[in-house]
C-alpha cells in the first residue's frame, strides 16, 4: 500500500512467489469508511499480509508523514486484524511517475495514432507505487534470494 492523505495506492501478489501487480486506488473518505473498504479488500482477496510503504526522508529520518503512516498501519493491524509490516519506500512515487509516462505517455497511441486498447484506468502514480513497494518487498524475500545468501546472511 502507498498511503496517501487523499488517496491509497493498492497492489496484490498472490504469494511471497508471486508478481506484484496494480489492484486499485482509494479515494480517502474518512477513517471509518477507509478501515471498512480495506478490511471488504483484505477478506475478499484473502490477504495474509498486508505491506505499508514507509515515507521516511532521503537521509532515512522520519518525518511527520511517516509517523502518520506509521499510526495507520498500527489502526489497520488492530481494527482489520491482519499482519502489517513496513517497507520504506523512499523514491517509489517518482520510479512509478517515470513508468507511467514511459507506458502511458510517449506510448500512449498505437502506431496508426489509435489509442491503445489496454485499460489504464488501475494504473495510477499511487498503484503503481504499491507495486512497486510490494515488487521489492517481494524480491527481498523470495527463496532464490535466500538460497543464494551466504549462510550467515539467512
């Protein structure tokens, strides 16, 4: 999840195997709204875990974003009753600004000048973020990764 006052960027992976891919973006409401679509998202996809993007400061710090973002992970893991765990996700909202308008903008019409067929709809700065966090997340913790980890590394 890439947290947001206003909105919050979602993605999915199936498992700790799976590929991290954009689900959708949530409008804020207000907390009670936010928790209830969140926890209607967790049981509906089956969520074990969920990951919070962490906004700490390029020079690591936390700032007042990241100590809200921290508050709202800890109300998800109390009210929805799923693991919850951090991922720093310092330069994930410019890595996905820069896929977007490497897919969306230069190449956003098909050769004859058509627009292109594909649905960006679900494909957001916020989404594709969450993926993005979730992406490294998910290669930080995949099994080839740790095989290939000196033993004192695993």
């Amino acid at each position: 999840m890439d947290y947001g006052r206003a909105r919050m960027g979602l993605a999915i992976a199936e498992s700790l195997q799976g590929i991290a891919q954009p689900l959708n973006t949530l409008k804020r409401i207000n907390r009670n709204e936010d928790m209830r679509r969140l926890r209607e998202l967790v049981r509906d996809n089956a969520v074990k875990l969920v990951l919070v993007g962490l906004p700490l400061r390029l020079d690591g710090a936390r700032g007042e974003m990241a100590e809200e973002t921290l508050r709202f992970a800890q109300r998800m893991r109390k009210q929805i009753g799923v693991a919850v765990e951090m991922a720093d996700e310092r330069l994930t909202s410019w890595e996905a600004e820069r896929l977007l308008e490497e897919e969306f903008g230069r190449k956003s019409r098909q050769i004859d000048g058509a627009p292109k067929k594909r649905d960006a709809s679900k494909f957001t700065v916020d989404s594709v973020a969450a993926t993005i966090i979730l992406r490294e997340y998910l290669q930080r913790h995949s099994p080839e990764q740790h095989s290939n980890a000196a033993p004192e590394e695993r």
